[in-house]
C-alpha cells in the first residue's frame, strides 16, 4: 500500500491507528518507523528499547495519551523498568489475542519476543464476552485509542478481530517482531555448549526466524497446538450441537434497533423458544446475539430439530460422525441460522441477513459439538540439553477450552497468560526449574475454577503476580514429585526435598553429564550386584530381540525401535495380536504409538502405569542420551516380561520362532483359557505395581546406582528350561 511521500508522522501515525486489517497494521507500522529515521535493527528489541526510541519522536497530543497509559502499565514494580527479562528471548507461536496479550507482557519485561504466524489476515468474526477485569486491563493499554467504541456503555464484548487487530498495534509500539505465513514445526536441540534453542519454520529460510534462538517458547496456536510433549484430555459431555454465524452489519436504522441478547435458555424463558418452534420449527437450548462489526449469533441446536430441517442428513451416534462435512447440508444450515436470527431480532420480512466471509471466503457459519473440550494435563516444562535450558508453556484454548456458552474463553486466558508471564520473570531469575514447575502447576490447578465472583475485586492492582488476582492461592499445591517428570534434563538434578521444598544447591551441571554409554548404562532391575544386573538387562534385551525378531526390526545396537515405541507394540502383538493392530502403527510418530501402549497396558492388560510414569517414559524417549532411553526401555520390558512369561507363553515362543519365517509376522496365537490367564495376570500385577513403584521412587531421584529390585529368574534362563 503506497503512502504520500509528503505524510508527515504524525498522519502515519493517525494512518497506524486506523488500520484494520493485519497486512495494513503491519505496512502502516513500517512506514511510521520510517519516517522518523527508526531502524528498528540497530535500535534493538529488548529492555523497550524501540518503545523508548518511538516516543521520543512522537510527541503528539494523541501518541502522548497512549504513552501515559503504556508507561503507567509499565511501572508496574515486576516489570523493573523494563530490564526485568532484559536476556531473554522468546517465541509464541500463534498471532490470536492470548498470543499477542503475552508476547506485549514479555515486551514490558523487557525480553526480545517473536510471534510467529502461519496466516495473513485477521479474520474471526466471533464476538468475547469480556470479564470486568479485562475491560480495566484493556483500557490500561489504551485500547480505545485504536478504538473509540471499546467497552462504551454497557458494551462488554468484542469480536475477536477487532481485539487482534488492538492488540497487535500495542505489542508492535512495544517492540515485539510479527511474522505472519510463518509455520511452526518444531524445536530443534541446542547441537552444543555454544548453541542455543532454534525452531524449525516454514518457509525453511526466514531471514529471521531460521536462525532465532531463543529460551522461552509458547504454544499459543489454539486446540490444535503444534508443541510437542504435552498431552491433552478430553472432556465430552451430554451432546450439545453448537451454531455460529456472523452477518453484515450495514449499520441500517432497522439493525441498529437490534437488540442484543446476552443469553437466554429454554428454562428460564420457554415463551421466547416455544414460539421459535412454533413458528419455524426450529427447537434451541439457549441462543446469544452480540452487534458488534458483524451480527454475530451462538446458539445451541437440539438434533431432532436439525434432522426434521434436513440440516444433518443422516443420524449417527457418534458425534463426529454426525457432524462430518458430507453429513451436512451447508445451505440448509445457512437457512436454519437465518431463519432463528430473523425470529431473534425480530428483524422485518424485507430485511435479509448477509453472511460475512471467513477466512475461506465462504459464509461465516460453523456447526460443531459443544462439548468436546480438551485440556492440557500440564501447563509447562523445562528442557536442559548442553546446558541450555528452555521454559516450555502452553496458554489459550492450547491450554484450556472453555464451554462457550458461558463466555469465559478470554477470560481463563488472560489469567493464563499472566500466570505463564509470572513463570518466565521467575525463569529469567534463575530459580530451580522444579520450583518454577511447582509453582506453575500449582496455580494451573486454580484456573478452570476462576471466575468473576472468586477472584480479586481490584482489577487496578492486577498484575502478572498470581497473588494480585487469585483470592486463595497456594503456590506449592503440587508436590515436587508430581511434577518432576516436567523437567527433562541431560544432567543429574541436584536437588535436596525436604516437605516438599526445594533447597537450591550451586553445582557444576558439566561436570556431572551422565557419559555412559548404552551398553555401560546402570542397572534398573536385577540384583544388588552392578555386574548381575548388567547380565539381566542384556537378557531381558535379548528376550526383546527374539521376540521382535519375526517383526524385521531390532534393538541390537540401534534404538530408533525403542524410540519409536515399534519394539514394545511388537511384543504386546506377538502374545495379544487382537490389541494391537501392528501393521497400522507408523514409525515416525513415536508419541501416538506410546499412547496406543500405554492405553492397551494400562486398560486392558491392568499393568500399573500412572500418568507421571507415562510422561516421564515419553519425555526420556525422546531423548539423545542413550543412558535415558536404555533406562526407560528396561523399565518398559520388565513391565512387559513380567505379564507374559508364564509357561505357556514361552512355550507358544518356542512353536512360533521355529515355525515362523523371519520376514512375516507371526499369525495370531492361540489365547489360553480366560481363567488360567486372569489368575496369571493377577499375580504378576501384583508384583509389578511393587516393582514399578521401587522404580519410580529410584529413578526420580536422579539415581545412577543399580536398582535394589531382584528378579528371581532371568529371561533367558527360563527360555533355556522350556527348550
């Protein structure tokens, strides 16, 4: 977009201000640094730099109202004028409002902060509900500066555009660095003592983010979340089939007579449905309009109604099923969200709803199932290799979904967000990483509980602090030992616990790197003895080997089929072929196959593996210290072993290797009667909860030391018998 070369910068920055659109505010934002000589290169991005420089240069009366406010902000005691954070560099990944939100709170810390993303324009028409305290927060930032109608009257929401759109102009005065098309695909280890954390992006060949390294990264790119190592959960309720649509609004004498509904269900005004059914046939559970840039409805559908209107076409129990593309009608469901927007805004027959476009170009109207909503087990981690430590996080809908009907999307998130800013200052200082995790998770706990109602009345003295906003918090809720699969590291932790309190100790990491190589790895199970217990795990390796075998792939001096979890499904096929369908598991994605084993050994095979032991075993699988993978891969084999070494087993072992070509996979075997196996099962599970609680309680103290655990008869040995 070419500019009047005569545009004086106090017009580019009235030009700035109106900008609307993603590509304008970035363009519009270029040029004002241009025409006052700022190179935002030379000038630095850390300690607000740029901020400092901006307005020294821009001493408009209008540019003076935003600095008052931005300074007040940025007075604030945890921020250290800007130099709290002043070495940190940061990445998040995703442009959305939490996204920007944060990356301006690393910008007030004073961090170097990047946002990537993959899009180019802002295009959600969707309207927040927002809290009371955000209306403060925003207002604090000069919100209606870039926007004149924020919160004016009793308006308390704003589509998620215009938010993005405030936002963005905010954190660019700040200094934070916008990339949009840019992809995130994954972090990238420090390949030494002198290297720091990259990503890898696409386009592979950013100028800039190619080769950023940074010590913070945020995953802020909504329920899909392209950070690796968290796990989620699902939450499905009673099925509640969801609408939204966004219309035009041409702001006609007719719309703006609209009037609003903040929120109405069946139960609280069945006149206002049971004449919508009556008069359209259309049967909702709750419906809410918000006239904002866009008519925007949210309305919950009963399943009949939308199979009577021929909207869904077929019925299927299974919600995505139901909901699939080529199970809906798309016009049919435009024509039911028109008819109940006409009926709710009682809107004149000639009046016609205009869809606005998403960001596909279609009509902005989405049907989807309420109630599946996912959540984060954790909020955070902590990874150390070669020295070089990155605090890993999670905040918005990556995080936490929220039931949209109750409109405490924006809300949790921004409390989200601050906490997660709270837990970079404490990373910037240096504290121990499991205090941090401590903290973090604890305070994770108290965020789907928050409300307006239970939380802090003073929204002025809210800060990134969780103290100033949570009216009860207790910051060491979780105990170390239930966060402490959270930080992976390359080195011993040196910590000492004592009621569950971190006691910092000043060691020299380098010096205690764990050197050994995999053959040379402590023993985890076996006896007291270093050299006996060494002997059990190359036989328990061996028992692997001959079982996986048939399988072609092996663990002999490799470990890609441990990493990638194919040696463990292969073993649970080869005695259970009907739990687990082997030909369907691929090697390059390690995380799902864990899980698929992890589901089967836990719900069907009773093995006792909790959610910490899961996490762990996953995080040291992904490692590249082979110690960490042979110690984790013990574990999992003796788990394995355990279960299915009784007699009969072995003796199906011995059929099958001299039966069995090495380049098929064995066929399935003959299941032994369900009694002998349950009396089996529950005797070996007996002693494998014992066991595999000596060994968490072993290995989470960071011991290299043979385990204590004996194993009365070896593998091998017992193969040897039967034979």
């Amino acid at each position: 977009m070419p500019t009047d070369i005569a545009s004086t910068p106090d017009e580019l920055f009235e030009t700035f201000v109106n900008a609307q659109t993603f590509k304008t505010i970035l363009h519009s934002f270029d040029e004002l640094c241009r025409s006052i000589r700022l190179d935002r290169k030379t000038v630095g991005y850390g300690k607000r730099s740029l901020y400092k420089v901006l307005t020294s240069r821009l001493p408009s009366w209008k540019s003076k109202s935003l600095w008052s406010k931005i300074d007040k902000r940025g007075a604030q005691k945890e921020y250290e004028n800007g130099n709290a954070c002043a070495d940190m560099k940061v990445c998040i990944v995703g442009a959305g409002p939490v996204g920007l939100r944060l990356a301006i709170e690393c910008a007030l810390l004073g961090a170097r902060c990047i946002v990537v993303e993959k899009r180019d324009r802002f295009s959600r028409h969707n309207v927040l509900h927002l809290w009371p305290y955000i209306i403060t927060d925003l207002r604090n930032l000069g919100a209606k500066v870039f926007y004149g109608k924020f919160a004016t009257g009793q308006i308390d929401h704003i589509s998620i555009r215009q938010l993005q759109c405030i936002l963005l102009k905010i954190a660019l005065i700040l200094g934070v660095e916008i990339y949009q098309n840019v992809t995130f695909i994954d972090a990238i280890e420090p390949i030494s003592t002198q290297h720091g954390w990259r990503a890898q992006f696409k386009p592979e060949n950013h100028p800039i983010v190619s080769t950023y390294e940074f010590s913070v990264l945020i995953g802020a790119d909504g329920r899909r979340n392209s950070l690796h190592g968290f796990q989620h959960k699902e939450f499905r309720g009673k099925l509640a089939i969801g609408i939204t649509c966004n219309y035009i609004n041409h702001q006609t004498r007719e719309e703006q007579n609209f009037e609003e509904i903040s929120g109405v269900a069946k139960i609280y005004n069945p006149q206002f449905f049971n004449e919508l059914q009556q008069q359209t046939s259309i049967d909702l559970e709750n419906i809410v309009y918000y006239k904002n840039d866009t008519h925007y409805f949210v309305m919950t559908a009963k399943k009949q109604s939308l199979l009577d209107k021929h909207v869904i076409l077929q019925d299927f129990p299974d919600a995505a099923r139901l909901l699939a593309r080529d199970n809906v009608n798309f016009m049919k469901l435009c024509n039911f969200a028109c008819e109940a927007a006409q009926f709710a805004t009682k809107s004149s027959p000639q009046f016609a709803f205009e869809f606005a476009e998403d960001h596909y170009g279609a009509a902005d109207v989405q049907m989807f199932d309420f109630t599946s909503l996912f959540h984060a087990v954790n909020a955070s981690r902590i990874v150390e290799r070669n020295g070089k430590q990155i605090f890993m996080a999670l905040v918005g809908d990556s995080l936490l979904e929220s039931f949209w009907p109750t409109g405490s999307g924006i809300g949790l998130g921004f409390f989200g967000l601050f906490d997660t800013a709270w837990s970079i200052l404490k990373f910037a200082k240096n504290e121990h990483p499991l205090k941090i995790l401590v903290e973090r998770e604890s305070v994770y706990n108290l965020l789907s509980q928050s409300t307006p109602e239970n939380t802090k009345n003073n929204h002025q003295l809210y800060s990134i602090n969780p103290a100033s906003r949570y009216q009860t918090l207790n910051s060491k809720s979780c105990t170390i030992e239930e966060i402490r699969h959270l930080y992976d590291s390359d080195s011993i932790p040196t910590i000492d616990m004592n009621n569950n309190h971190v006691k910092l100790n000043k060691i020299d990491r380098a010096s205690m790197r764990r050197a050994r190589s995999f053959k040379q790895a402590p023993s985890p199970i076996g006896s007291s003895s270093s050299s006996n217990g060494s002997n059990h795990e190359e036989n328990l390796l061996q028992w692997c080997e001959d079982i996986i075998h048939p399988y072609s792939i092996t663990v002999k001096n490799d470990t890609k089929s441990l990493q990638n979890c194919l040696a463990f499904c292969a073993i649970v096929h080869y005695y259970r072929p009907d739990l687990i369908d082997f030909k369907s598991l691929q090697p390059d994605r390690p995380i799902s196959n864990f899980q698929i084993l992890f589901d089967v050994m836990q719900n069907q095979l009773s093995l006792p593996l909790d959610r910490k032991l899961q996490n762990s075993l996953i995080l040291s699988m992904k490692s590249s210290i082979e110690e960490r993978i042979h110690q984790s891969s013990i574990v999992l084999l003796q788990l394995l072993y355990t279960h299915f070494h009784h007699d009969h087993h072995e003796q199906q072992l011995q059929r099958r290797r001299s039966s069995t070509p090495s380049h098929e996979v064995p066929p399935t075997i003959v299941v032994v009667s369900k009694k002998a196996t349950d009396e089996t099962n529950k005797t070996n599970n007996n002693n494998s909860t014992i066991k595999v609680s000596a060994l968490v309680a072993h290995y989470s103290n960071g011991d290299t030391s043979p385990s204590p655990l004996n194993v009365s008869v070896n593998p091998i040995e017992k193969t040897k018998k039967h034979e």
